[in-house]
C-alpha cells in the first residue's frame, strides 16, 4: 500500500527519469540533487538526503557506489553483462556455407556485403554497421534467406515507424522489440520466459536500442541463436537509458562495416559526400555544397520566414519535402513554432474550415499530421505520417482519421484519440529518424548550441534522397560538425570484462 512519505518522496524518482531520458544508466548524486532542486524550490540537501533515503528503502531506486540507478536500469545492467558473458565466452556458432554469388531478389551482393552475411550467420551476436542507404535492408533479407523460411525466427526494430519500414524494404514480417518481446516499457524484461526454438534475431536501426531492449532479448534467446543488430553509428541513439552500439564495439562484438551507398540520388554529389564521408569530416570546410547541398546564411531572425516559405512552396507543389528542427517546443525555430506557420501557408483557416481542439493543439481538415502512439488496433504505428480528415461532427461524437500514403486510413470516433496525433510539417530530428524524403530543410542558427551535435546534423542529411537545404549561420553549422555529443554513463562494459576476467 502506498505512503504518505512515498509520495512526498516520489519527486527524487521522476527526477532521475527525466535525466535518464539523456542516456544515461545512473547518475551522481549532486546531479540528481541540482536536478530535484530545479523540481522543488527551496530544497534542502538534508530533506532531499532523507527522501533519497526513502526511494532507496523502497526499491525503486538501487545505489552502487557513488552510482544511482533507477533500479529497473541496474537490474538490466546487471543481467545484459551477465548473458554477454555467456556469448562472449562462446562466441560463435557452426559455420554455414555462404554461396561465392549470393544474391537478393535477382540484385548480387558486394564482397563487403556478402562478408558481413557471413560474420551474422558464424556468430551468435554481430553488428552491421553502415551509414543511411548502405544496403542493411538487403542484407537482412539474405541472412533470412540463408537461415531458412522454415526455422522460428524474430525480426524486430525499437519503433513502430521502424519496423514498418522493415516491412516495406524487405517484405517480411517485422515488430517492435516491445511486441515481439510481449512487453511494454513499464514491464519487467526480465520476466522467466524463453525464445527456445529461434534460431535467428535482427534488430534494425539499433542505434536506437534502450539497455532494457537488449536485456530483453539477450536474456530470452537460447545458445543457439544468431543476433544480429543492425545499425548507424552516426546517428542519434535512444531516447531512453543505453550506449548499446558504443558498449558492444568496445568489448570486441564482432563487426562489419559497410561503406557503400544506395540511397542517395547519383547527381547529389554534395549530399553524397557529406553523408557517405561524415565520419571523416570535421568542421565546416570540410563539407561539400552544390545544388544537392546548400547553406543560405541569413540571421536568425530571418530564418523562420524563409523556411516557411520554401516549405509552404513545397508542400504546396506535392513535393516529399521534410522540415526539420532540432527543438520540439523551444524558440521561434521548434517544430511547435514552425508547424504553426507553415500550416498557415499551406492549410489556412478559412470561413467554414472545420477545426477540432484538444488543449493547446487545433487539427484543420487537411492538416498533415504524424501518430504519436503504436496502434495495434488501428493498424498504424509512432512515426506514421499522413493527411488529417474530419469525417463527421454531431453534438456528443466526433470522426475523424489520418489517410496514409500506403493506404492505410487509422480512424478514430472519440476526440481523446487527439492525443495521439501532432502537426508534422515540421518534425523534430529525432523523431525523424528511420524516413526519408527527397528533400530536407533545416534551420540552423545561434542560440541552437545546446542542441547541436555531430548526431543530429547526421541524422537530419542522412534523411534526405536528393537535396538538403540549410538555413542560418555558418558558426552554427561549424559547431554542429564539429561538436560530438557527451559520452552516455553505463558501466555496462567495466561489469562484462570484470566478470569475463573472474571467469
């Protein structure tokens, strides 16, 4: 039964899971004071000392050292570097023979990428590595193909939109990592349940794995199974406790890498080069512009108006064009302030124009929105991207649904499905991730350096087929290239080789 003193004290909790979402597995405790006292004015050490202590007594949050963890996070911490010193120890599996032609759908694969077939298949955990369009799709149907359509298999992503778009490139049946592990993210990963008859699972797009994701699945496969998580370094990682690619590069998980592109228009040179080379470029001269890839300098003030109307225009002419920021809510230049202006130009409210209201946020008929929220139901997923239409309002009961591009029309007939949508005209990098479009616009300007990072100017290019089109300030992009984001705390890697070296 819950306390008095366990609510009073909860606040130290939610505290530590906010600052969680950065990355992090633990954090110090003067850290998590300064960020509880952000929470509670007038905190003092001693009171927050005495309901740290609560927490603590309660099991919600386990101390280890000078470390704090949520203690669901240290549980998956304890428990990932324990399997991976079970694969670690026993690393690889019989060897299949890989054909000298292999290929996919008619389509021969490249030595590197034949290669790295053969590392997922000798292996019982691997990585594929590559930047955006580099073929990881391709690859992971041939590993499918080579395992066997009749052996259990599970092929899975950390979003909706990813999976979905597992799905589309490589027509196979893919999941969530929280569906095909039957969990939801409040749940124990831990729970004494076993894959025992998979031979084979692929994560895609792992850059965005969570330290609970990987303790799920490591601790539910058997010895004989094959884990294959592909993935790009360069771009933003989770939302959500984990430095999982990081962790398992630096304890020696076998690797291919792969350095070629298939995603980018051939005539976008620029953008080419600064996608396929970004790990080798390191400020501002180092990039490539043409017309593929261009900066118009201006002053921040400047910026919001001429993103709009070159993405008004845009959207205007039917083009897959996608306005980007890295803020969600901050500034004149978030995805909340430039959603409201774009939409203006491109959806005006016009006498008669049907308007439904939840909160803070109005939906037009004919506003381009994205899902917020995995829909099993509804058939659509986080990250779908579609056009909103109001079919019918009576007194008590209103309908409405979201036609997207695929066909799919999600419909829902109660306004608290509102929740679950967002304008999209313009979306926030992270939230990017996974799509593509031929175009991107982004807005890069001063005042943005707490946000900008080699990562997310990466992540935000790399959606683009033929053409990026920055606006702002060559300082700005400068600081973007040139500022890696810090490293995550997880002492995922000191607690594997200890156990290895106790071994």
């Amino acid at each position: 039964m819950t306390n008095c003193k366990d609510i009073h004290s909860r606040y130290v909790l939610r505290a530590m899971e906010d600052h969680c979402l950065n990355g992090d597995a633990y954090v110090a405790e003067d850290v998590l004071y300064h960020r509880c006292k952000e929470r509670q004015r007038g905190l003092s050490y001693a009171t927050f000392k005495a309901d740290l202590a609560e927490q603590i007594r309660l099991g919600y949050i386990h101390p280890e050292g000078s470390h704090l963890y949520i203690n669901r996070t240290w549980r998956y911490e304890e428990d990932a570097s324990k399997q991976l010193v079970t694969i670690l120890r026993q690393p690889t599996l019989p060897a299949m023979a890989v054909p000298e032609n292999l290929s996919v759908n008619g389509i021969a694969l490249c030595q590197e990428q034949r290669a790295a077939v053969e590392l997922a298949l000798t292996n019982k955990l691997s990585l594929i590595l590559g930047g955006a369009g580099c073929g990881k799709s391709t690859l992971i149907r041939a590993i499918v193909n080579m395992v066997g359509a009749g052996h259990s298999m599970v092929l899975c992503a950390p979003t909706g939109k990813a999976a979905r778009n597992l799905e589309k490139r490589t027509g196979l049946s893919a999941r969530t990592v929280h569906s095909a592990l039957g969990m939801h993210p409040d749940e124990d990963f831990l729970a004494p349940v076993t894959w025992n008859t998979t031979q084979l699972v692929v994560v895609d797009e792992a850059s965005m794995m969570t330290l609970e994701m990987l303790a799920g699945i490591l601790h539910r496969v058997p010895k004989i199974c094959r884990v294959v998580l592909l993935g790009d370094p360069n771009q933003l990682l989770s939302v959500g406790s984990g430095n999982v690619l990081p962790d398992l590069l630096a304890l020696g998980v076998p690797c291919a890498r792969l350095e070629l592109n298939h995603r980018q228009d051939d005539e976008a040179e620029a953008l080419l080069h600064n996608v396929v080379d970004f790990k080798k470029l390191h400020s501002k001269p180092d990039l490539a512009f043409d017309q593929s890839f261009c900066l118009h300098e201006m002053g921040t003030a400047e910026i919001k108006e001429a993103v709009t109307e070159e993405a008004a225009r845009r959207f205007a002419q039917g083009e897959s064009v996608q306005v980007l920021s890295p803020y969600n809510n901050k500034g004149n230049l978030s995805a909340y302030a430039l959603n409201m202006a774009i939409r203006d130009r491109v959806n005006p409210l016009e006498r008669g124009k049907i308007v439904l209201k939840r909160d803070k946020d109005s939906f037009r008929d004919n506003d381009r929105v994205i899902i917020l929220q995995n829909d099993r139901e509804r058939n659509c997923s986080n990250g779908d991207v579609g056009i909103f239409h109001i079919l019918k309002v009576e007194e008590k009961r209103v309908t409405y649904c979201v036609e997207l591009p695929d066909g799919r029309c999600p419909t829902w007939d109660d306004a608290s499905g509102l929740a679950q949508l967002s304008l999209a005209y313009c979306l926030t990098v992270h939230k990017s991730q996974g799509s593509e479009y031929d175009t991107i616009l982004l807005p890069i300007a001063k005042g943005m350096d707490g946000m900008l990072s080699r990562n997310l100017l990466y992540t935000a290019i790399s959606r683009a087929k033929k053409r990026v089109i920055l606006y702002g300030d060559p300082q700005a992009l400068d600081v973007a290239v040139q500022k890696n984001l810090p490293q995550r705390k997880s002492l995922l890697v000191p607690k594997t080789r200890m156990l290895l070296e106790c071994a």
